[in-house]
C-alpha cells in the first residue's frame, strides 16, 4: 500500500481527495491538523479531540518537546504516542518556524542554529543531524526537515541565501534520516520544506528540486508571515503545479477558514494552525453563518445555543449569554467550550470540503460558502 492515495482525480492544481496511511490510522484528506505544541491540544482533553472534534492527526513541535519533558522523558515513556496517550498519527514541526519567531534568543550559522532557551536561558544547538535524531525520539509518523522559515518581506537577496541554506540542511537532514531507524516499531516518513518566499522563480526553483528527491509528502512553508494574502495563494499554485500530484502537499501554519479553503482549491491536502484554539481562547469563533465575537455585548442576553448550526455538543449544551459570561469572567471552562467549538468547525469545514470534492462540485460550493463563513456577526 503507498503511503498516499489519490481518490479525486490527479491533478496538479485544484482540489484534491486522497488517504494518507500510516501505521497510527489513516487521514482522510484534505484535513486539518489541530496544534499540539508541548503534547498537548491547549485546554482540550484527547477524549474531546476523538470523539467529538474527531482529530485523525495532530502536530507536537520538536524545539519546545526537546526543552520539555524532554527526550530522555519521551524515550522513556516510549515516545510521545504513549506520553500523551494518543494512539492517531502525530506530525512535529522540527523548530523551523522559531528560527523565524525566536530572533532575538538565536543565531545562526551554516551548522545549524543556537538558541538561548525561551525557558531558562540554557543554551542548546539545533542542526539537521541533531533534529533528525530528536524527532525520532518523539516518534512523530511525519517529520519535517530543518529548514529556515524565511520571513514573507524579506529582499530577494535574503530569500535566495535561506532557500539555498534550507537545502544544504535537507541534504544533511536526508542523509541522517535515512541513516538511521525508528525506534518504537512503527514507520515514520520525512517531508522535505518548499522556502522561496514571494518569489515565483524561486518556490519554482525549490519545488523542482524537491520534487526530484521523491519523498513520501512535501511541506509548503514560509508562508502567512508577513506577505500580502494573495501574494500567499499565488505561491501555493506556483509550487503546487510543479511538486508531484501523487504524493501529500501540506501547508504549514494556515490559517483562516477562508484560507483553508482557498488553499484546498489550489491543491493542498494538509494544514494546521493555532488559530482556533488561540481566537478560542480570545473570545472569537468560527461558525457557518459568520465569525462572532463572544466578548461583545449583544450577546449578553441572548440565550439561543451558542452555534444552532454546529456539530459540536458544546454548541448546544450551552447558550450564548452564558458562554460570555465565562469569557468575561475569565473562568478556564469559557475557553475550553470555544477551543472546542472552533476545532469542530475546522474539522467540519475540511469533511464538507472532502465531501464536495469527491461529488464533483467544490468550487461551487466553495463560492457559495464563502462569503457566509468571512461575515462578521
């Protein structure tokens, strides 16, 4: 069985259906991923996450993961499948995006990049021999490569000398993985990083020459940081229409719904991002008739179920009125409800997404849901 099957016709750019297997399941696709940095979903229990929200993935970070517990931990409890008690495939980021995000506490050289602890200042060093061997220690079923998440307003000087940095460390990040086994008995699989930042000969660049590596799936990165939204879907059709339409295409740390969605029409089978579970925790959700702001006063005495429409038992257990009251009076149970609420919408949106795909008529209905799901309430 290959890792990857196609279900909807193989294209290179345009919505797509398709199983990824691993040995922790199978993930439908196109998915959403929620985020697990630390090991954790923040403020939502694994029983949440399956039975309701109905995760088939989740991502863990392998730079805050090798802070804490650490590795030794993890190889003790036998990776992080049985540390958080997940039995569902797990992806990790390899600490790509905090290269980017961790400027003022690291430095980087050609080897790999130091940083001074976020936590207590300690210094470690990351290269891509050393992240390879930390992710397998995690034991995540899909693991990035190390690479530089380049910053979206960078000069094209900058982005030409990350993207070539990026591959010099794929090359090493390569070499290592195939090197070495995994240690609990189960496959794992290595997604080399698409970088370019906003330019198109570039991302055409990268995407070839990752594409000629033949790897198990390819990861869209340095994208929805810091450049123009459209600038963002042009590079994912660029990218797309080169990297090989038989194998998963991710795209890391998007986004919005409507990005999700847009993205999908481009190709993309995989996403992830904080955003349900940080807007969760603000006081914001995403639902079919619009995004609401659950801290705004209209709904301080409007006591319908707080999304009639949603899927999750959260939405109707408890009403509008009373989740504000929870968020405004900053009790831990108003963020839980919401950061539930929003994964269910996620996963919702990408199933329907499927859903469409596989009846033929996507991108009507991808036009038609649009403007709904973008309103403000």
């Amino acid at each position: 069985m290959s890792f990857f099957e196609l279900q909807s016709p193989a294209q290179s750019v345009g919505a797509r259906a398709g199983i990824v297997h691993t040995d922790h399941g199978d993930i439908q696709t196109p998915i959403f991923m929620p985020v697990g940095t630390v090991g954790t979903v923040k403020g939502v229990h694994k029983r949440d996450l399956k039975d309701d929200i109905h995760a088939q993935i989740i991502l863990g970070n392998t730079y805050h993961l090798y802070l804490r517990p650490g590795t030794q931990i993890l190889r003790e409890a036998g990776g992080l499948h049985k540390f958080e008690g997940w039995d569902r495939p797990i992806l990790t980021d390899s600490g790509g995006y905090q290269v980017f995000s961790l400027t003022d506490i690291r430095k980087m050289t050609e080897d790999g990049v130091r940083f001074s602890s976020h936590i207590d200042g300690r210094k470690l060093m990351f290269t891509p021999e050393s992240v390879m061997d930390i992710e397998r220690e995690i034991g995540a079923d899909i693991m990035m490569a190390f690479d530089e998440c380049c910053p979206g307003t960078a000069d094209r000087t900058y982005a030409r000398a990350s993207m070539d940095r990026t591959h010099r460390w794929l090359d090493r990040c390569i070499a290592r993985f195939d090197a070495t086994d995994n240690l609990y008995g189960y496959q794992q699989h290595l997604f080399p990083i698409v970088q370019g930042c906003v330019y198109s000969d570039l991302r055409q660049e990268a995407a070839k020459r990752l594409r000629d590596l033949n790897r198990d799936g390819y990861a869209i990165g340095g994208l929805a940081v810091g450049e123009p939204t459209e600038m963002m879907y042009e590079m994912i059709e660029v990218v797309n229409d080169i990297l090989p339409t038989d194998k998963p295409r991710y795209l890391m740390g998007v986004g919005t719904p409507w990005n999700i969605l847009e993205g999908i029409d481009r190709g993309v089978d995989m996403f992830d991002c904080v955003m349900p579970t940080r807007n969760g925790r603000n006081g914001m959700i995403f639902t079919w008739q619009g995004v609401m702001n659950m801290r705004n006063r209209k709904w301080e005495n409007d006591f319908t179920e707080l999304d009639p429409t949603g899927s999750s038992y959260v939405d109707h257990e408890y009403t509008r009125a009373y989740v504000r009251h929870l968020i405004h009076a900053q009790e831990m149970l108003g963020l839980e409800i919401l950061s539930i609420h929003n994964l269910c919408f996620y996963l919702e949106l990408v199933g329907e997404a499927r859903k469409h795909i596989l009846d033929g008529d996507f991108h009507a209905w991808k036009e038609a849901i649009l403007p709904q799901i973008m309103t403000r309430l």
